[in-house]
C-alpha cells in the first residue's frame, strides 16, 4: 500500500447492545470516513440486536469483523487494531459522538506531542457533566492519603499532579496515569513496544494496564483538553447489566488489572484499603441514602476482592500477536 493510500486515523468500534447509540457515534465521523482521513473497522462481539445491521446502512462498505462470541472489548479491539492501516487508532465507543472537526484535531494534537504514546480528549457526559479523562493509577499511597484526608494538606499544585481526575482542572495533560478506552487515540510505535490490550481483562481495566505498560516503555499519557467528545456513559453495559452489577464489574475488572501491574499483594493491600475507604463514606452524614447503599455495595465488593488468594496472572500472557 503506498503511503498516500493510508489513512490518517483508523477508527475501532466493538459492538455489542449498541444499537441505540451507534447510528449518532457513526453520523459524527462519518465526514472523516467519506473524505478517506479516516478509516472504520468494527467488531461485532455477537452483539444481540440489530447493531450491525445499522452499521451496515450507516457506512455500507465497513469491515466488520466476527468474533463468533463475547470476547470481551479488549479481544474485540485487538481484532480492530490488527486490520488497522492508518497511522493512528483511535478506540471510539459506540456510544461517545465525536464533535466537527473532533478527529483531525486530535491527530494534529498527536502530531504536535511525539512523546505520547496513548491521549484521550476531553470527555463530558450527555449532560454536560466533565468525566475526568486524565486519571492517576491506583495506588496503596494515593489511596492512604485520601483514606485519612491527607491529601488536603497538600499545596494545590502537587495535589493536582498526585491525583489528576477532577483536581486537574483544566489544560492539557502529558503525564496523566491513564486515560479511558473511551475515545483513546494510540500511536502504533507504541503498540508495537508494549502488546496489545491483555484479553485476560475481559470488562473494565484493560485500559488502565495498556497505560501502565505504556508509561513503563516511556511513552506519556495524555489528555488534549481542546476538543471535546460527548459519552453516553455505559449505554451498553446498562443494558446488559444492573447498575450494581456494573459498579460490582468495574471494581472486579480494576483489581484484575492491579493484580497484573502490581502483583497479588499488593492488588489485595489495595483492596482493602478501598473498601475501608467505601466503609467510612457509608457513614458520612451529608451523604444520601441512595448514595450510602452504594457505598456499602462497593465496600463488600472491595472486602471479598482483598480476600482473593488466587495465584498471580502472568503479566506475559495474554497478548495476542498483531
């Protein structure tokens, strides 16, 4: 394929009970798609309803792949990126739009920042509500300083750098921890330094874990503040699963991911130290009670985390060749 031929981002959607949001994702790209600035490969993850059949009289002509079965969005985006010829991917979800120009921003964004190996833009919900894309990794020390309320102690500055997430107020970030799979844009050089997504994490984490291996390999993790893209948060998820069982699967699929970045123990001393701090926020009086049962839910759900004594998941397997 010659260089003209390619390319400049190649888009991976994975669907599965998609169907209602994916018609507005595939509308808000489809100027890139039809000009050839971009490409869009999906997977179906034998998704049970008509998500594909709306793909197909969106953008007739898109690569599907078929998976034959769920395995999962790490497996499915894998599939995605292994077809991919552009010179970026670009992880979209089908429930996320893409604002007018939102894509050739974000490459030229990547352009302008050769050190980042994975960015997300800026996310807001359908609500406007800011989703806090930059996000630092799970610590035992971030965690302790938030348990007993040290972190207030901290100047402004270094508690923004410590915890990103809502206290990165605004700006661009180079260094962030990790960003959500969400509408994550990756540099294949990278890629080819660090594996693939691991499969291993079959709902929630994987994202987190490709991070870590990416910051681990020197690549930065980055946020471009500048254009914005709307999430309709966990669509598919809350039509798969309650929101217990999503908030149950969320926490399950960090301590997966903890236990390949960090090892067993200290993923349980992690555990436990978020499930005491769910505990407490279970007694916090400014609290609702819808939000007290929450977090009673997530402290059981954290305690039997930290009980786990399942032997380590190797941190080399896993990773498919692309």
């Amino acid at each position: 394929m010659e260089d003209a031929d390619r390319p400049e981002l190649s888009i991976a959607i994975v669907l599965y009970n998609s169907a209602e949001t994916l018609p507005d994702c595939l509308r808000s790209i489809r100027e890139e798609l039809d000009g050839g600035f971009a490409e869009l490969i999906a997977v179906n993850n034998a998704s049970p309803d008509d998500g594909v059949a709306k793909l197909r009289a969106e953008v007739p002509g898109t690569e599907i792949v078929e998976m034959g079965g769920n395995h999962g969005f790490a497996a499915g985006a894998n599939a995605a990126i292994a077809r991919a010829r552009g010179r970026y991917w670009l992880l979209l979800n089908p429930d996320v739009r893409a604002p007018a120009g939102g894509l050739r921003h974000l490459v030229a964004w990547m352009d302008a920042h050769p050190a980042v190996g994975v960015a997300s833009p800026n996310i807001v919900d359908v609500d406007g509500r800011w989703e806090e894309p930059g996000r630092a990794l799970p610590s035992v020390g971030r965690t302790l300083l938030r348990l007993f309320r040290l972190h207030r102690l901290l100047p402004a500055a270094l508690r923004r750098r410590v915890f990103r997430a809502s206290y990165w107020t605004s700006g661009d970030q180079l260094d962030a921890g990790w960003v959500p799979g969400t509408a994550m844009i990756v540099r294949p050089d990278a890629v080819s330094r660090v594996g693939p997504l691991h499969e291993e994490l079959f709902m929630y984490g994987e994202d987190v874990e490709w991070c870590w291996r990416m910051r681990r390999a020197g690549w930065r993790v980055g946020v471009c503040s500048s254009t914005t893209f709307v999430h309709d948060t966990s669509s598919s998820a809350r039509l798969t699963f309650s929101q217990s069982d999503v908030e149950r699967r969320i926490a399950e699929g960090m301590d997966a991911a903890c236990r390949l970045m960090y090892g067993p123990r200290h993923a349980r001393a992690l555990a436990a130290l978020t499930g005491l701090a769910f505990a407490l926020d279970a007694w916090t009086p400014d609290k609702s009670s819808d939000e007290r049962d929450r977090a009673r839910a997530a402290a059981r759900t954290w305690r039997r985390l930290a009980a786990r004594r399942d032997a380590p998941t190797s941190q080399t397997s896993g990773y498919p060749r692309l």
